[in-house]
C-alpha cells in the first residue's frame, strides 16, 4: 500500500468510526485535524503577499491488551500531509515563525511506535518517534506559534536533517521512570540521528551512519511549580561549519548541549489560571549557527472567563549566534548582530467544539541576525478543524 493510500484508508475508517470509538471506549482511538494558516509579513524588508499552508494530522492509538492479549502495550501511529507556502521566506528569520511550516511539502508517517509498561511506573517506547513530544516541552507555550516555543532553536538545529522532531521522525527508544506519587520522572532516549521517515527522500534510516542522538531529562510534571533539565550528546560528532584541518578537511568537534523549563501558576485555585514559564538553553558553538536562546512567556486561560476553551499568550524567544556564524556572515559583507529576538502575542478560541480560530502577531527584531535588516511584523490567522 502507498503512503496516499493508506492516508485514505486511515481517513475512510475516521470518517466511519462511531463517535464512541473516537471517544477512548474502544481498543482503537481514531484522531484528526486539519489545520490552515493565512500569513502576512505586514512590515519588514520580505513582500507583503498572503500565504497559505496546510497541516493535517491523522492519529490511531491501539489498546494491544485488548487487541491481540499483549498486556500492558499499546501501539500509535501519526501520519503527517503538509502542503502551501513558506513565510520565512519572506521574514527571513532565522528560527521561524510558523511552526508548522516544512522545507519539503509531502505525506509522512510521523510516528509509529510500541510502548509496554514495564510496571512500578517504568516504560519502554521503540519505534519512530517526535523527541519533541516528551522532551526539551511545556504545556505553558504549546498555544504560541514560533518554532522556538516547542524547541529551543540550538537543539533543534542540530543533526544532518533536524534531530527527530515536527516534520521529520527517526527511530528511537525510550525509557521513562515515575519517581514517587509527585509528577516526578526521569527519562532517556537513544535516537536515530538522521531524521528520515516514510514520505521522505530514501525513507526510514536503518544504517545508522551518522550515530545516535543521547538525551537525558529529568522533571516533574504535577503541582503548580512544574519543571524538567536534560542534557543531549551526539555520539559521532559532525563537521564543524566554519573550521577546517591543515589538508583542509572539515574538523569535528562535539555536537552537545543541555536546557531547563520551568513553568509555574501564578493565581490560586483550579480555575481560571494565569501560567508563567521560562526555558532556556545553551549548545556547542561549532556546528549550528547558534550557541544557545531562551523563551519566556504568559499563558491566561480561559482568557475570558465565560469562554472555557479560551486562550490568550505572550511570548519572547531569543537566539544567540555563533562566533562561527557572525565570521562567516561578516567575511560574506554582511553586519552580524549577536543574536535573534521575537515578540508574540496571541488568542485561541473555539467557535464550535471542532472548529477553533487564532490571530497572532509577531514582532520580530533584527531577522537573520542581520544589523541593516528591517524589524518584520508576522500577522497570521490560524483555523483549526478537530474530528
């Protein structure tokens, strides 16, 4: 089967399935949505033309107990279309501004993995899997739209294709412990570290040549103060961008680096909630363009308080670059700035229980670390349909 053929099986049995198996009281929980950004660069050097991009995601999550008697596993898959226009191309940030936008438009199957309980709070997950998902992430800033608010940008540079995150997955196992009855946990997972899946040039790696992606994390999850610090290697270590050898070879240097989140509850009770959070986090200076970035931000929700699906957000993420970077920028004729700052202000809401809208804006100050760039404003309007 190909991938578009199974992409519309999976929706056929979407369509198809009662509204009680996509409630959770079957052994296979059928998900979706369609996702549809209209973008402006309304202020800044790029063009002002409006573009369009689509996402769509397509989820299926099996109970294997019940399926097939394999007790304490369960199976999911995502698969993954995103189509339309690039923004950046016109702000020319150096981190993004819309965080389902994709270097390559196509059909991929994002996620496939197994995951057994292996008892006393301890799990087991293998297969192709978004690091992101789990890691280096907070609940606090999913509803900004800047890539940075999902991975901090010195991370997320990484690897031959991207480490293992939105749109391109790698195989991977991981291994989750709960420590006590708090939210707390530790985890660690060894990742493919070329990201390369099905809808992809060549399809899923399996040789492993470029090594593995190790990253550690250890958090806690429950209680108003939450929080998580990792620590992530790559265990062949790549070029470095700008440095060469005597006989002009590439010099390899380490790729590593480590963050923290934090996110905190500012108002008392369990209502309506005003959230702060902060991350940050620092890399290796010799083969990205980044040497590490924060991103701070507020999350009220509901943002009005008879509307509970309601959300408002501000945010501001920062990137420093590289020595690397600003040499190489500077002997190409251009004035390096020492780093990237964006603002973000947005509100999500749900006008029916499956449609949901969200204006944003995006401040973004000197886009590609570039001193004689104009500031861009980023005006974006996102609707979401769930079914």
């Amino acid at each position: 089967m190909t991938m578009r053929a199974g992409l519309a099986a999976l929706a056929l049995a979407l369509a198809l399935a009662p509204a009680s198996a996509r409630a959770g009281d079957r052994p296979i929980d059928l998900g979706g949505a369609v996702t549809l950004d209209i973008a402006s660069v309304v202020a800044g050097d790029g063009d002002a033309r409006l573009r369009v991009l689509s996402n769509i995601d397509l989820t299926a999550e099996a109970d294997l107990a019940v399926l097939i008697g394999w007790n304490g596993a369960k199976a999911y898959a995502h698969v993954l279309d995103n189509r339309g226009a690039r923004p950046n191309d016109a702000a020319m940030t150096l981190q993004g501004v819309d965080n389902i936008e994709v270097p390559d438009a196509g059909l991929r199957l994002f996620e496939a993995w197994v995951e057994q309980d292996l008892g006393k709070g301890a799990s087991l997950l293998i297969g192709l899997y978004d690091l992101n998902s789990e890691f280096y992430a907070n609940d606090a800033a999913g509803v900004l739209l800047a890539p940075p608010f999902g991975i901090g940008s010195e991370l997320a540079a990484t690897g031959p294709n991207g480490p293992s995150i939105f749109p391109y997955s790698a195989l991977a196992a991981r291994l989750r412990l709960s420590l006590g009855d708090g939210g707390g946990y530790v985890q660690a997972a060894v990742v493919n570290a070329r990201a390369s899946t099905i809808g992809d040039s060549g399809g899923i790696d399996m040789s492993f040549r470029d090594g593995v992606l190790l990253i550690a994390e250890v958090g806690k999850s429950e209680g108003r103060l939450r929080g998580s610090a990792g620590v992530w290697r790559y265990s062949r270590n790549p070029e470095d961008s700008v440095e060469t050898a005597p006989d002009g070879a590439p010099l390899r240097k380490p790729a590593q680096g480590a963050y923290f989140v934090v996110e905190g509850d500012l108002l008392p009770g369990e209502g309506r909630q005003l959230t702060a959070f902060l991350r940050a986090g620092l890399s290796d200076p010799h083969t990205t363009p980044f040497t590490g970035g924060f991103q701070t931000g507020l999350l009220l929700a509901p943002a009005i308080a008879s509307r509970l699906d309601s959300e408002f957000s501000v945010g501001v993420h920062h990137a420093w670059t590289s020595d690397h970077f600003r040499d190489a920028f500077a002997a190409a004729g251009g004035r390096p700035a020492s780093g990237e700052t964006a603002f973000e202000v947005t509100y999500a809401d749900s006008l029916t229980p499956w449609l949901a809208v969200q204006p944003d804006l995006q401040w973004i100050r000197r886009p590609g670390a570039d001193l004689a760039a104009s500031d861009a404003v980023v005006a974006t309007l996102r609707v979401t349909a769930s079914f």
